[in-house]
C-alpha cells in the first residue's frame, strides 16, 4: 500500500508516538511517502533508522490508499490542502489537544493502524467550501474544510459586510467580521462566536457574524447549495480573509463568493467511531456529578 504522512512542527515528547508510527508501517513493508515539509522536522536520531519517499504539496496524491496526519486538527486541515481533489482517506492521529477531526489518540495508534490496514472502517464524507474572487487571492487553494472568514484590518472600527444569498439580499452586518462555517467547522470558530452544531451529513452552511454591533443578528444555517456573496465596507480599505489557516488581504473593491465544493474530504470512521461520539468526549457533555 502507499501511504502518505504529513505532520507539522511537534514537542518531543511526541517522538515516540510518531516512531511508533513509522515502526508499524515499516515493519509491514508499506510504501511510505512523507511530506517534504514533514521531513525537514524529522531531524532526531529516533527517525535515522527509517528510509522513506518524500512528496511535494501540490503533488496528484490519487495513487496513495490512504494518508496519516500527525498531529492536531491544524494539520489535518493542512493535509486536507495536500489531499486536494484526489479525495485520499485521511486518518488523523491526534498528538495535540482537542482534537474533533484528528480523533486517534496516542494509546490507540498500532490497533488503529491494523483496522485501517485490514479495511475495517467506512469513509466519513465531509463538504468542503470554495471561495471566488473577481481578482486572483488563494490561487488552487481556494478552499477549506472548516471555514471562510471575513475580518477587519488595521482599525478598531467595525466593518459592514453587506450579505447576498443566490443574488438575494439577506443582510448588511455591522461586526468584527463573518464566518462561513461547514457542518465540519461549525465546532470551530463559528461556535465560539455563538454558532450552532451542524451534523456533517446535513448539507448546510452557517453564517456566524464576529461581535454584531446589534444585538438581534444572530447566525443563519442556509442551504449549501446557496452561493453566499459578500461586499465589505469601513473605514480601512483593506481586510482579511482566510479559508482555514490560510489569510490573505483584499480591499473593498473586491467581491467575495462562497458555495460548495466539488470535492469531498474522506475521513477515514473506524468501526465504533461516530461524530456523536466525538461531541460527547471532546465538550464532555453528559458529564455530571449527579450521572
């Protein structure tokens, strides 16, 4: 099998978890493919005893089985980028915290490893967001997994982002910024500004605003069918978005748009997994001195 991993930059006390990784692929003579940027991290003498193949971000992964992110949510959202199209199962190994997408923990990663190896898992589909601009902004990376932000810059003022559903006018928000989360990202930054829980099969988007100026706004679920458009106004001509981790600038003479992708993100659900479960571990609901 090919198998790809990425990681981003790690404590050392992950080091053993990550050799026990690569200890387990090779000694099944897996193929093993490791992110250029991966293996620029990977300069401790624990890894000098494994040989590997690198890749390089933008590659076409489409001939890889399946692909290893290790570390927290933030790379698996960097994997995603990776991933692209060639809708690659991902399996995320968390050596972070949370962890909603990233959902292997350090103790579970050889039985892991032997489910995903023996095909004992379904794919868990995830709808991704594409972002268009009138000017070029994130290039072939014009999509996320999570969310699209639209923040102010370089001001305390509040900016005004008048707001179009399929051409149809649904609000003008006077506040910090917008998100438009995916059911994936609704337990991301749309939530901590107030947002619903969107279960990932139920193809919606939600429209969180940052901090409105009134207090009525609140956020929206919409089909993700729509295309969501955005102009953005304020007293700084400049702004931020971003997909995801990555943030660009735009000014106010650019109009921003928001639909579905046409691509899905395969994570890989091993056998006992499911999102309802991952709700009640990672925000510990049900937890009750009284249970």
């Amino acid at each position: 099998m090919k198998i790809g991993v990425h990681g981003k930059e790690f404590k050392k006390e992950a080091i053993p978890f990550i050799t026990e990784i690569f200890e387990y692929l090779f000694k099944r003579d897996q193929e093993v493919y490791i992110s250029s940027k991966f293996e620029s991290l990977l300069k401790h003498q624990a890894f000098k005893k494994f040989s590997w193949s690198t890749y390089e971000p933008g590659a076409d992964l489409k001939e890889f089985d399946f692909f290893i992110s290790v570390g927290g949510d933030g790379t698996l959202l960097e994997s995603v980028t990776h991933i692209g199209g060639a809708e690659v199962p991902i399996l995320g190994i968390n050596t972070g915290r949370l962890g909603f997408l990233a959902t292997i923990n350090k103790a579970d990663i050889q039985n892991s490893l032997d489910k995903v190896i023996a095909g004992a898992y379904t794919i868990d589909k995830r709808a991704v967001l594409k972002f268009n601009a009138d000017k070029e902004v994130f290039g072939n990376l014009n999509f996320a997994l999570n969310d699209f932000t639209v923040v102010k810059k370089d001001t305390s003022s509040m900016i005004t982002i008048h707001t179009y559903i399929d051409g149809e006018f649904l609000n003008s928000y006077w506040s910090d910024g917008i998100i438009v989360a995916t059911p994936t990202g609704s337990t991301g930054y749309s939530l901590s500004c107030g947002g619903p829980l969107i279960s990932p099969s139920s193809g919606n988007f939600v429209i969180t605003p940052i901090s409105p100026h009134n207090l009525t706004v609140r956020p929206i679920i919409v089909s993700d069918a729509s295309e969501i458009s955005f102009r953005v106004e304020g007293r700084s001509r400049k702004f931020l978005v971003s997909l995801d981790s990555r943030i660009s600038t735009v000014d106010h003479t650019f109009t921003l748009k928001i639909k579905k992708g046409d691509f899905k993100v395969n994570l890989i659900q091993l056998h006992g997994q499911h999102y309802f479960k991952t709700l009640r571990q990672k925000l510990n609901w049900g937890l009750d001195i009284r249970n």
